[in-house]
C-alpha cells in the first residue's frame, strides 16, 4: 500500500476497506485530471472507489460470510464534502451466503445504512445543522434537495434515538397544542405526551379525546404502567377519563400543572374586574380601564407604584380586593410543604369563594371544588410541572423556524432532539457526530 492510500485510507476512516482508485470528475460524470498552475473549477466533485480487505457481514443479522453469491453492480455514496469539494464512495456490494440466517442479502457495509446514499456521517452533519436552522437553508448549503436533507435528518435522528438508553418512565406529562385555524387537516388538536422528569416528548396524536390518549395507553406494557407513579394534566376532563378507565393504572395518582390552575384562577379575576368597573357605568369604566394585568400580577412581583395603583384600585371595591387575596393564597396553597397543609388552605380558599353573587367566583369555586383531589399530589411528588407548558415554546420554536410541518413522526425527533440537548456541550456533539463510527480523539483525551 503506498503512501497516497495510506493517507486515503486514513482520511476513509474504516477498518478494513481500502481506496483502490480515486479520481476527479465533472457534472456529467466524465473524469478529470488536474493541471499544474490551474484550479480545479467548480462542480468538479472527488470519486473514491473502495474496495474490501476482510470477510464480509451479512446485512441481516450482521454475521462473518466467506461464501459469496453474487456481485452487484456499482454504487455511490455522498460523503462529507472536503475542501469544499463534494466527496462521493463508490462500491460494488455483494450478496452473501449467510449460514447463520440462511439468506441471501447484500452485504454490511459500515459507511451507511440499507436503502441509504448518504453516509452517516454526512446524514449526522446534516441533522446537526438543522438543529439550528431551517432544512432548506442546510439543502442550500450542501446543494442538495429539500428532501434529501429532511430523510438523511430524519435518518441520523432515528439512529441517535436507537441508541440511546431510554429514561425511566415514572411522572407522564399529558397536554394538547392548539394547530390553528388554517390547515386542510380534520383535527385542530395534537395530544402531547412527555417524560415529565426529563421532559422529552414521547408520544403524539391528533385530536384530544379520551380515544387518543387512551390509544397510546394500550401501547404500554404491564411492567410500565406498574412504574408509572403520577400522571400531571391540565384540568381537560377527556384526559382524566382515559387515565382513570385504565385499571392497570388504578395506583398512579392525577395532578394538575399550577399553569392552569392560577390560569383559571386569573380568568376568574379578569372576568370579576370587567364586571365591577366596565359594565357598572362610564364612571367605573374610565377607573378600572387599563388595568389588567396590573391585577393579574403577583404582589411581590409589583413595583413600588404599581403597588400604590393597585392598592388605589382595590380599595375602591371589596369584593375584587377581597378575590385578589383568594388568588395570593392559592399560589401559596400550591406550594404548601405537605398535603394536610394543602387541604387546609384550599379548604380555606373554597369557604372564601362559596355563595358569592358574582358568577365568575361561584364559577371558580365550582372548579376548584371539582380538581381540588388532584392537586394535593403536589405536595407528595413536587413535579416539574412547568416541563408540560414549555413543550408547547419548543415546538414553536420548532415551527417558527421550519415554516411547519407535515410530518408528525419527524416532528417529534426533532422535538425530542431538542428537548434532550445533546449537542449542548462538546462532547455532546462528538458522541452525535460519531454515531455508527469509530468514536473520534476527544481534545481531552490528547490533554490527558
């Protein structure tokens, strides 16, 4: 082996394959020899075709094969370009006779999966760069099509979630996003159904009945459903039912996030306010206009004059004054440091809220009276509730970026590749980037 393969061997990266030619060719596949004193122009890309030093493995069940079938014809890969000219694997795969498994296949080659024609590694670099940009600038940049960024992606990503241990499934998050009003799709709902703890989404499915959730329940086995301690929810009650009907899930306890509980409670306090001042005349319009959020606010969060505007605008009415304290409690209720403490307090809040004559705080006391059961969980596990909500800022995030998707399958690697950072620190993205490939020298490897 002369120095040239060596070092075409070297930059290959595989043990066991060796370039037995290389060449430059042109766009329409003639080849092209390089001049001295003349660049190469542009399009030209760089062809190297391998050949195999050892036995062959079987593409099925990935075992030594000494007897061979027969040969195929050639094939090329597209591989991480190199000085920005583009880089093509040629070879001609054989089938194997395969003792172990009794087939025929084409043989394993370790540069790229089966049905693929894009390395791995190029397909981890792809994904890599999408994870921050939108597919067609990455299909720009690489001059490659929207779709053959958007499979390699999706590709590398299936790949990096089969090898990853999967979490322990203890705390379920369970949520709906809203799709929007436009769209030719019949469902207006996704159900979203996250690791809690970690919060990785794990399962998604149009529409928010009891039917879809209870649809990816049956998809559990026995021994998850054991392990599973708590379910966190908002107060949907389609979701409540699909848990609850589940007897394998009897033992699990049901809580509602603290978002939509103080969401409810702040409903309730808007619609006191419009009440009080916008609908008792002018003169009570022109006092409580503007000043929304100034009682949506929590206390401490106030500034030293909003402050003195709120206490002005209470003390004009006991009734919205006498509310504002009820939902002071219910935060502090929320965070109690036992369940006894809990009931208390709420049981406080319901004694505050019952036979008011305004219908937003009866309506309120109904509501809290009905999932107040599920909230004293909190106390007991302290959830990371707030996981649930910012799914929904992920995907945005996520859609804003890649002006939608049609794909909800790809949808969720992404989602889930996001959510899980892998590619956070520095070796982060060396085990991403290394995936079907020999692990690559860590600078703190060298250092050490």
């Amino acid at each position: 082996m002369g120095q040239r393969t060596k070092m075409l061997a070297q930059i290959l990266g595989f043990q066991g394959w060796v370039p037995s030619d290389s060449w430059f060719e042109k766009p329409d596949g003639k080849r092209m020899e390089p001049i001295d004193g003349f660049d190469m122009p542009q399009g030209v890309r760089f062809v190297m075709r391998i050949r195999r030093r050892w036995a062959g493995r079987c593409g099925a069940c990935g075992a030594i094969c000494r007897r061979r079938h027969s040969r195929c014809a050639p094939r090329r890969w597209a591989d991480e370009s190199w000085a920005g000219r583009p880089v093509e694997l040629q070879y001609a795969p054989e089938r194997l006779r395969c003792e172990r498994c009794d087939s025929t296949g084409q043989e394993q080659v370790p540069w790229a999966d089966a049905y693929q024609r894009q390395t791995k590694r190029l397909q981890q670099r792809l994904a890599l760069e999408a994870a921050s940009m939108p597919v067609h600038h990455v299909a720009a940049l690489h001059g490659l099509s929207w779709a053959t960024v958007k499979r390699a992606e999706h590709e590398a990503l299936a790949r990096w979630d089969g090898t990853r241990t999967p979490p322990r499934l203890r705390h379920v998050g369970v949520d709906e996003k809203y799709l929007g009003r436009r769209g030719k799709h019949p469902y207006r709902y996704v159900t979203i159904v996250s690791n809690n703890e970690t919060g990785e989404p794990l399962w998604m499915g149009y529409g928010r009945s009891q039917e879809t959730l209870a649809g990816w329940l049956k998809t559990l086995s026995p021994e998850t459903k054991a392990g599973i301690e708590l379910f966190v929810t908002d107060m949907h009650r389609a979701f409540e039912n699909a848990i609850r009907a589940d007897p394998e899930l009897a033992h699990a306890e049901l809580v509602h996030d603290v978002f939509h509980v103080v969401k409810r409670a702040g409903e309730a306090m808007d619609e006191l306010r419009r009440e009080i001042f916008f609908r008792a005349g002018p003169e009570l319009r022109a006092v409580g206009r503007g000043k929304r959020w100034l009682v949506l606010k929590r206390w401490e969060k106030c500034s030293t004059e909003q402050q003195a505007n709120l206490k002005q605008l209470l003390r004009l009415n006991g009734t919205l004054a006498r509310f504002y304290q009820v939902v002071e409690e219910l935060r502090e209720a929320l965070h109690a440091p036992t369940r006894e403490d809990m009931k208390d307090a709420i049981a406080h809040i319901l004694v505050r809220t019952e036979k008011r004559r305004f219908k937003a705080v009866r309506s309120f006391h109904e509501s809290l009276k009905r999932h107040a059961p599920n909230l004293y969980a909190l106390a007991d596990h302290r959830p990371a509730t707030g996981r649930v909500e910012a799914l929904n800022n992920n995907w945005e995030t996520l859609v804003r970026r890649g002006r939608g998707y049609r794909d909800l399958p790809y949808m969720l690697l992404k989602l889930r590749f996001a959510c899980a950072h892998p590619v956070r620190t520095l070796r982060g993205v060396e085990r991403f980037l290394s995936l079907g490939l020999p692990p690559p020298i860590s600078r703190f490897q060298e250092a050490a």
